[in-house]
C-alpha cells in the first residue's frame, strides 16, 4: 500500500484585514484550502478581497472564477468562512488565496495538497460557511 502523499501549508496574520499565500502545488492532484477567523458576527469576507489565482511562474497571477459569493452574516467563530477544494490537474503550479475581512482581525489560510480523490466537498461535510469546488 501506498503511504499517503500530503503537504500541509499555514499563514496567519495577527492583526490583518486581508490575508494571502502563494502555494507551489508540483507533484500534487488536489487542494483544500481553508481560510477563517477568530470571531463571528460582523467579519465575513468580502467578494472583493476574497479569490483565488493561480499562476505559472510565482509572479503573474490570473483570477480563478469560483462562483464564491461570501456570507455577510454571522456565523460561529468555530466555522470555515471560506473552503477551496481545487482540482490541480490542468490548472497551473501556483496557487494564490486571499481572504479578506471588514475588519482587523486574526486571519488564518491552511492548505491541504494531496492526491486523493474522495476528500469531503460541501460546507456540511467540511463545517464551512462557503465552499468552492474548482
């Protein structure tokens, strides 16, 4: 049996009201990337300053169109407020997030590479408020 082949990625900001990574997905098929906060009502992303681009090079980035519409609502502090589950096969090797709040706030993106198929996608499945599958 195949041993497992996944790579974890993390970035935070403590005091941020918008958050972003650049993740080099060579030699993986699938990525999740999480991003969320500390807190609850008021805090949600916005549609401006929440995308996902990808790239060839590490420095000229295009928009991925997701069809993310983001939650202005409350929801619980312990909630995703934005879920990535990208399909990497075709796309390009960069992947860049941003994740962006109304205020300043504890921000956190985790990324989750790997090359398993059967990784959970709706925001039920993956206890999010918004869920991407790409």
């Amino acid at each position: 049996m195949k041993p497992s082949n996944t790579k974890f990625i993390c970035a935070s900001g403590a005091a941020v009201s918008t958050l972003t990574a650049s993740i080099d997905t060579r030699g993986f098929s699938y990525c999740q990337i999480v991003g969320f906060n500390n807190a609850a009502a008021g805090l949600h992303a916005t549609a401006a300053n929440t995308i996902l681009q990808e790239s060839d090079d590490d420095s000229s980035w295009a928009t991925i169109t997701t069809g993310l519409t983001p939650l202005t609502t409350a929801s619980a502090a312990s909630v995703a407020k934005v879920v990535w589950n990208v399909d990497l096969r075709g796309r390009k090797r960069y992947l860049k997030p941003t994740t962006g709040y109304a205020v300043t706030n504890s921000l956190s993106l985790i990324a989750v590479l790997h090359n398993g198929a059967d990784a959970p996608n709706t925001a039920g499945e993956v206890n999010a408020v918004n869920v991407a599958n790409i």
